[in-house]
C-alpha cells in the first residue's frame, strides 16, 4: 500500500525547554497552557496530531530537575531519576504553534473524579500553572499516518483527542474528504474546526450523562455497517473507544494498516 512520503516520528527525539506563559480555561473541560521559550525555535512542528511527552514539577517537588534526556533510550535514564526529584511525564499534542512567537499551545482535559475533584497530575498541574513555571517536552512526531492512496477519513475522538483532531483537520489538504466523529462533555466544549470542507464534522454531547468518556463515539462508530476498504481511519481516545473501534472497523474490512488507533488514557 502506498504510504505518505513525509517521517511522522523523529528518529532520535529531541528535548525542549520552555515556561509556562499564561493559563487560560478555554470551555467547562478544556484548560490551555501556552508555554514559551527560545528552545521552541527549533521544534520541527509537524502539523497533524504532533504530539510530545510533557515532563512536569510536582506539587511536593521544590524545583524542576531534569537531566538532558533524548534519543529512543529516554525512558531508561528518566527511571534512574530519584522518585522524589523524578518529574511528572505524560503525553499531550501540539494544539497551536507559533514558531515566530517561539509559542506553542496545550489544552488539557479538566477531569474530575466522582466526588467532583480534580483528577489527573498533568490537569491538576495546568489548572494551577504559573507564568515562569519550567516544563520540559520530549517530541514524539506525528501518529496520523494516512496513505496517498486513501479514498477518505473517518476519524473518531473522545475530548484527550480534540486538540489531535483540530490539528489533523488544519493540516490535511483541502480535497480531502470523510468524516469527523468528536465526542465532547458539554455543548460549550465544542469549538470551530478549521478542515477541509469535504470532511463532515458530528459532535456527541454526553451533556451530564453518566457514560464514560468515549462510549458515545464508539457507539457512533459502531453503528457504521459499510468502509471503502481503501479509507483511512484514526481513533483515538478512552481506550475501549480505540480498540473496539478498531475491532469494528477491521471487521468492516478495513485492512489493519489503514487503521491508526490509539487509547489515550484509560477509565
Ligand atoms: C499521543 C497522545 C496525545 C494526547 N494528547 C492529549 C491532549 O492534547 N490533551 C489531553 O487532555 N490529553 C491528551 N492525551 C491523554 C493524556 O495523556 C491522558 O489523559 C493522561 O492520563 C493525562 O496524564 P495524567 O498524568 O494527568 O493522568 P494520570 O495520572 O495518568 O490519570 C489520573 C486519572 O485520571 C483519569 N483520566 C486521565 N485522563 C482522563 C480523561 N481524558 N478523561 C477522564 N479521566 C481521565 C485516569 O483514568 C486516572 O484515573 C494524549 C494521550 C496520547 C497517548
């Protein structure tokens, strides 16, 4: 099958520095965190769902220490750091570069657990971020992978997928069509996609219903009985929603390799 020309991971990841900027709540579950720093100069943004692994101070951490981590082996010296000094390390995508501006975007689902509190270290760490706060990002390159050849989109997201799903829409070329499947906590968390005008974009609103995050969408996928066997389809999200989508998709006939799926965090 014929894939894309362009790399989509970097081949030996680099490290960037930068601070926290401003922290602004965008909607009900979505906080941004712009960050800045003259090490952004050089990100090779990608466009798509670019995305990168965030390393973070802890609440209990008086000072922000990381050593000089890149390349594939990252992970192995990241352990060797002393828990107490280890810094927090999750995974977050590009929502908006500036490269002049040396300026890059973060949204950050807000989740909360069932008594209503903030859950989560890297959400709990944006809600609360200061401006000059240091941070530090591992680029991780691009999961959106569709083949030249693609007769159209089909991409699925819970609300951790939105700022992948904005990207994705803004960098693909404008003849490309297909269809969009967003999934949102709340009316007021839906926001303008800047996509191809062949591409339609549904939005599920759980509005205060129970359901996990991500259930909705993939009982929207699953009532899909047909696929070109020569589409393309990203899902992405819980990680029910990633796996029995893909399931439904293959079995639709989807070959395997023109589905990208990916849970990206799970209930
Ligand atoms: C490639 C990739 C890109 C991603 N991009 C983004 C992004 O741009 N924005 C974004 O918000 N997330 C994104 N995510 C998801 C994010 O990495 C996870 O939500 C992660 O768990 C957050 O890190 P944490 O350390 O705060 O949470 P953890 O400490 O791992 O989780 C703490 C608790 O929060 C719950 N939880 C975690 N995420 C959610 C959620 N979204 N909704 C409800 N409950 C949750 C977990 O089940 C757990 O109980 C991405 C994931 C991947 C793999």
């Amino acid at each position: 099958m014929p894939r894309k020309s362009v790399d989509t991971v970097p081949s030996h990841p680099e490290l960037y520095r930068a601070e926290v900027l401003r922290s602004v709540r965008l909607s009900p579950n979505l906080h941004r965190v712009t960050i800045t720093g003259d090490a952004l100069a050089d990100f090779p943004w990608r466009g798509f769902d670019h995305w990168f692994r965030l390393f973070l101070r802890l609440p209990h951490q008086d000072d922000f220490q990381l050593p000089d981590l890149s390349g594939t082996g990252w992970w192995k010296h990241y352990r060797l750091i002393p828990k107490a000094r280890r810094p927090h390390c999750s995974n977050y995508t590009v929502a908006e570069f500036r490269a002049e501006q040396r300026e890059m975007d973060i949204d950050f689902v807000v989740h909360r657990g069932p008594d209503g509190q903030l859950e989560g270290a890297a959400a709990i760490w944006a809600v609360s971020a200061r401006p000059g706060e240091p941070l530090a990002l591992l680029d991780q390159g691009i999961l959106f992978d569709k083949p030249a050849d693609a007769s159209e989109v089909l991409i699925v997201a819970d609300e951790s997928g939105l700022p992948a799903v904005g990207g994705i829409l803004r960098s693909l070329p404008r003849d490309t069509v297909g269809r969009v499947v967003q999934e949102v906590p709340t009316t007021l968390d839906r926001r303008d996609f800047d996509g191809p005008p062949g591409v339609e974009v549904s939005w599920i609103v759980r509005d205060g219903s129970a359901v996990v995050a991500g259930a909705m969408a993939l009982q929207a996928l699953q009532s899909v009985t047909a696929v070109d066997p020569t589409a393309y389809a990203f899902v992405v999200g819980e990680s029910a929603l990633a796996t029995s989508g893909r399931r439904h998709l293959h079995r639709l006939g989807l070959p395997k390799d023109r589905i990208t799926f990916s849970g990206f965090w799970k209930h």
